[in-house]
C-alpha cells in the first residue's frame, strides 16, 4: 500500500473501504490495497508502463503525489519524472511517452463528473492516441451543447456516445 494511502484510512475500530488489486505471478501472490478508487486506477496505468512492476508503482505513489506526478508527465519534465527514487532515464522517458496527457487529477469539479458519465468515449480516444485533456476539454465544451438539443436527450446511452464520439473526433481533428 502506498505511504499516502495510509493517512486516509478512518480510525482503528471504525469501517472503511479499501480497493484491492491481487497480483498473481509463478512464485506467489501480492495484495495492494489502495484507498481510493482514483489511486488503484493510477496503479493501473503505472504498472502497464513497460519495465515498471507493482512494487515500482507502490514506491512512486509512495514518493509523489498524483497531483504532482500529472503536472509533471504534462510538463514533459524528464528531469522531474528521475527525481523519484528508483526512477532512471530509460524508464522516465517510457513514463513519459506512455502516460503523458493520459492521467487526470481525480479532484473532479460538477462538469468533469457529468463527463464520467461517457468514460467510454473518452477511452476509446485515447486509444486512438488522442490526449486525455483535450478529449475531456472538448468534451466539455460539446456537451451543454448537445444536452440542449431535445432530439440528443431522447437517444439511447449508446446513441449519445456514438454521437459524442463523432462530434469530439471532429472538433479534435480541426
């Protein structure tokens, strides 16, 4: 478990959650627990970086704050990114070229939590290679347009993705 989750769990004696990820390999079995949701999914995107395992990822999100490490794959600050103990040139520079403009800071203001709501939109862009920012951007600025129009609201959820997956793809590819 991260050093940063330990500060948020409840006190002894009173319930609380905690998000699992059980690592199976040859020799064994790992538990990472995790007290949010946010910081388990940026283990997720961590852990698929090529030469960072779970125990990696755990020292990192040790090290810095998500906060941090987003300003700093969005800066392009390779320096920054070797700062972070066990973290080399090599495996900054695949940090980089995986995560950059992919991470989100999980303080999520009304418009970004309406925005999770197409979650599929936005994964299918950034797997077409698009960045993450300007995907959510975009699709804030796309939306209250289409949520006005009387023939969007009526859709199916499938159709309004289809249609937002369309109208984003067109504004970014401007």
């Amino acid at each position: 478990m991260p050093d940063s989750c330990l500060n948020s769990f409840p006190a002894v004696g009173t319930q609380g959650k905690v998000y699992t990820y059980l690592n199976h390999y040859e020799n064994g079995m790992d538990l990472y627990g995790f007290s949010t949701n946010e910081e388990r999914e940026l283990f997720f995107d961590l852990i698929k970086v090529d030469g960072l395992g779970p125990k990696a990822a755990i020292k990192i999100m040790s090290s810095i704050s998500i906060k941090e490490l987003v300003g700093i794959l969005d800066s392009g600050d390779i320096n920054g990114l070797e700062k972070i103990p066990g973290i080399g040139k090599k495996t900054a520079a695949k940090m980089m070229l995986s995560l950059k403009g992919k991470l989100t800071i999980p303080e999520f203001t009304q418009q970004q939590r309406k925005n999770r709501e197409y979650e599929a939109v936005v994964a299918s862009l950034i797997e077409m290679g698009f960045d993450r920012q300007q995907i959510e951007k975009t699709l804030s600025d796309v939306l209250p347009l289409l949520s006005k129009e009387e023939s969007f609201e009526s859709k199916s959820q499938t159709e309004k993705e289809d249609t937002l997956f369309r109208k984003i793809l067109m504004e970014i590819a401007r």
